[in-house]
C-alpha cells in the first residue's frame, strides 16, 4: 500500500507540474487573443449558446458556463477522489501530518480575504469577491517547483500538496456557503434522492462505475436547477465512489477513476478553462487601475495575504507543541513555499466567476481577472527567486 501511494504521489507531481506549465501556455495565449484583433471572435466564441432538450428538461447556457459549470464540475469530481484517498490513505490520514498544512491553509485563506474585504469595506458588490484571493493553484504552484527540480525536498513537496488539497477543501465550503443563488425545493429533493442512492450503491459495495456515473449526471443537473452551484455535485459523487478493495490483486474503483481522469482534467479541461477565462483586455492598463481596491486587494491578498497567514498560523501551530517542522525542511523553505501558494489562478478565476458574473457586474469581472493575473504573476516571480537562493545547489544535492 505504502509503494503503491509512493508511486501515486509521484505521478501526481509530474502531472500537477507538467499542467502548470500547460496551463501558463493557455492563460498567455488567452491574454494575447483578447488584445489582438481577434478579442471579437474570442468573445463570441464563449457566448456561443449551447442547449440540450431531452423532453420536459431545458438547459440552455452559453459556451462559457458549460465550461464552467460542466467541465469544472469534472475537474471538482478529481478534486473530490484526491482529497478522499488523502483523508483516507495519505498524508492527510496522519492526524499529526494533518495539523500542519490545516493551519496554513486556514491562515492562508484568512488573512488574504481580510485583506480584500478592507479594501473594499464600502461597496457591497465589490465585498462579493472577499474568497478571491483566498484559493491556491496546486498545478502552477507545483510547476513552478518542477523547475527546481532534485534542490526540492519531499517533504517541502508534500507539504505543498496537502496544504493545497486543505485549502480545495476550504475554498468547496466557501463556494456552498457563500455562492449560491435562490435555492429551487424540487430540485433539491432529486439531489437528495441520488445521494441516497449513491449511498445505497457504496453501502452495497457496488463495484461497477455505471451506476454511480448514470445518477452521478442526475445529481449535477439537480444541482444545477437547484441554485447551489453545480460544481458541487461532483465532489459529492467523488465521495460516494468505493477506495478500499475486495481483495489485493484489485485496485479500487476510486483510484482506477483518479489515475483515468487525471490526464483529461490536467491537459484538456484546465487548460480549456484558463483560455477561457484568463483573457483580459489591457489595453488602457495603468497604475490607477491597478489601485482600484478589487485589483489592488486581490493582488495584496495573494502576494502578502498568503504567505502572512501560512507563515503565523504554521508558526503559533509549531511553536505550540502541536505538530512539528517536517523533517528536512526549514523554516525557509517553508516561507518560500508559502510565497508559491499566492499563485491562486485556476480556483481564484473560478470563485471570481461566481462572485461578478451572475451579478452581471462585467467591471468587476474584468478587475478581478486583472488582479488574480498580476498577483499569481507577482507571487511565482518572488517565490521562484526566493526559493532559488534558499534551496540547496545542485552541487550539494549531487554529492549526496
């Protein structure tokens, strides 16, 4: 079991690194069509409408919201069977391992949104976005320490990955807390009914994906109907999905699902969502705009936010004789990683989606967009020089 999580862990870093860069390629390109000529064609391409009709159900939205309410429902879906095999397997199955990256995370998403919400304390639909800058991208953050190769620790790596999964697990209760819209009963009641049967089907120990798939989709479109954001229907059947084997010659349903999955989500889905949603108009961009309090308190909450709350909460959690440093990491590294986890891209473009565009706030879409790229741009720089002159050389790791 220990080879087999090893094994997993790894290949999950080299296809979290590997998406990072994949997706730095999708934003950039995405940057560069909306300020070409071509910014016309791209908008008219996510405004595209996309209907299915199947009898007396109707769901009709544009491109750009099947993107993010369909396929990001997949990518959610993944989100749901990592932290599941984490909770029950991993790193996170440790409770001692577990007390380090929660109080990072929970001060990494605190202070970013306190920081916001000062900023922007005096306009209510602006205070929409206080979750903004709270969210960490494990893809580029792990790509950008896939540059530093052998230099990086496994602990620091793993460090980073679980604090990422504690902050997805954070940014799934904001979303169905905070972002939701007027809640429809019927529809409710149908996605209450297909968890039940999706608990019927685990306590069974039914091992065939059909069935969990087939009420799976029922379940996202009573979500969707229903005024919680459809996303969460995908880690709610990722949860139900069986981890634990019949015999040891079987490998789970949940992890066949997670191993199968990973490479569409990592290399079609998520690229797929940065070209759609990273493409901001610059033109007319300067240092006043950037001084607008949700740019501003998006960028101040990523770049300084993050690696204020990690470092204090990771620093009282220690210091108090409730976890320890891992071994083989040092206090700086540990602010160097700090410093990665500002990039939030990918969940930070996400909750800014949720926060403006059913608002119809286009302004605030656009600032936060701007703000996320700047302060995840910012954060990479910096934590890549800082980590660059804290790491051991190559010379050191190669007499080793």
């Amino acid at each position: 079991m220990t080879s087999y999580y090893h094994k997993s862990f790894n290949d999950f870093l080299k296809k979290e690194s590997a998406s990072g860069i994949l997706l730095m390629i999708a934003a950039l390109l995405a940057i560069i069509v909306a300020n070409s000529p071509l910014n016309s064609l791209y908008h008219i391409l996510l405004e595209i409408p996309v209907e299915i009709r199947v009898g007396a159900l109707h769901i009709g939205k544009p491109l750009i919201l099947w993107i993010n309410d369909g396929l990001m429902a997949i990518f959610f879906f993944l989100i749901g069977l990592e932290l599941k095999r984490e909770l029950i397997e991993g790193e996170l199955s440790n409770p001692k391992k577990l007390i380090l990256p929660a109080f990072a995370a929970v001060g990494g998403m605190v202070f970013p949104a306190l920081i916001y919400i000062a900023l922007n304390w005096s306009d209510p639909e602006a205070l929409k976005g206080w979750a903004i800058p709270a969210a960490t991208d494990i893809a580029f953050a792990l790509g950008i320490l896939a540059l530093f190769g052998k230099r990086v620790p496994i602990t620091l790596k793993i460090f980073l990955v679980s604090l990422a999964i504690m902050d997805d697990m954070g940014a799934i209760i904001i979303i169905a807390l905070f972002y939701t819209i007027e809640l429809s009963t019927n529809s409710l009641l149908i996605a209450t009914l297909s968890l039940m049967a999706l608990a019927f089907f685990n306590i069974r120990n039914v091992r065939s994906l059909s069935p969990y798939i087939l009420v799976g989709i029922i379940l996202w479109i009573a979500v969707l109907k229903s005024g919680v954001h459809a996303t969460l229907a995908g880690v709610l059947l990722a949860f139900f999905i069986p981890l634990k084997t019949t015999s040891e010659d079987e490998v789970s349903p949940a992890k066949n699902l997670e191993h199968d999955l990973h490479g569409s989500v990592s290399y079609v889905i998520i690229p797929i969502f940065a070209f759609a949603n990273a493409g901001v108009p610059l033109t007319g961009l300067s240092i006043d705009t950037l001084l607008q309090p949700i740019p501003l308190g998006i960028i101040l909450g990523l770049l300084i936010g993050k690696p204020i709350g990690i470092m204090l909460l990771s620093f009282i959690s220690i210091k108090s004789g409730l976890t320890s440093l891992p071994e083989g990491m040092n206090w700086k590294q540990l602010y160097g990683a700090s410093i990665l986890c500002g990039v939030g891209f990918t969940m930070s473009l996400f909750i800014g989606s949720l926060a403006f565009e059913q608002a119809g706030t286009e302004a605030n879409l656009m600032n936060d967009r701007l703000g996320i790229l700047i302060g995840s741009t910012l954060s990479a720089v910096v934590g890549y020089i800082y980590l660059n002159k804290v790491l051991p050389p190559k010379q050191e790791i190669s007499k080793k």
